[in-house]
C-alpha cells in the first residue's frame, strides 16, 4: 500500500520564498521610520541634557517643551506603525505580499511603546510632577 504524504496548505498569497519588491519595500519603510524615530529621542535627550534644574528658561527648558520632546519619537514612531498597518490591508486588497507590511507595522508599534515607556518619563521629568 503507497502512503502518500499531505503537505500543509499554504495560502497561495503569501508567497513565501520568492524575491518580492513589497517586502523590501516594507522593511525599508521600518528602517527609515525608526531612525527618524530613535534620531528625534537622541536630539531630544541632547536638547534636554543642556536644562538645568535650576534654569526657568522657559523658551528651551519649560515643562510644555519637555512634554513634547518626550512625545515627539512616540508620535513618530506611531504614525509610521498606523501607515504600515494601512499599507497593509492596501497591499492585502490587491493581493499582494502584505505581510511584510505587517510585520513593520508591528515592529514600529513595539519601538514606539519602548520610546514611551523608557524616554518619555526621562524627558519630561519635572513636567510630569
């Protein structure tokens, strides 16, 4: 008696293993988004290391301007996640290699809830309080 062997199904639109522009596309997306990202935390960090707790300038140093150093990486990095996400189901619409999108999408939300949690409260310091 011949056994035969049943392979798993495999969705014929996620084209594993083949060359594809939309992957490269989505991976280049992410890279460029979260150094935009990581790039505004280090200027903000910069920008904040020359405050000192005793300076009142309020134009530089005031807890308005911290506030949004420490929510300008987050907000960026938001917004690339969110346009992955829609580049996504754009990209899944027309059948094509989407999940490469996706998996930016997922790795920019990630970054961008590691940016909040650990730069945010660091930035704003005295603004939080």
């Amino acid at each position: 008696m011949a056994t035969t062997r049943s392979s798993p199904q495999r969705s014929r639109d996620d084209h594993l293993g083949r060359e594809d522009d939309d992957v490269r596309a989505a991976i280049r997306f992410a890279v460029v988004a979260s150094v935009a990202g990581v790039g505004f935390l280090v200027f903000a960090a910069i920008w904040v290391s020359t405050c000192s707790s005793t300076d009142i300038d309020t134009v530089a140093c005031g807890a308005p301007q911290r506030t949004l150093l420490g929510l300008g990486a987050p907000a960026i990095l938001l917004g690339g996640g969110v346009w992955a996400f829609i580049r996504t189901y754009r990209v899944w619409r027309e059948q094509r290699t989407w999940w490469g999108w996706q998996g930016a999408g997922w790795f920019l939300m990630t970054l961008m809830l590691l940016a909040l949690t650990i730069g945010f409260p660091t930035l704003a310091g005295p603004a939080l309080g």
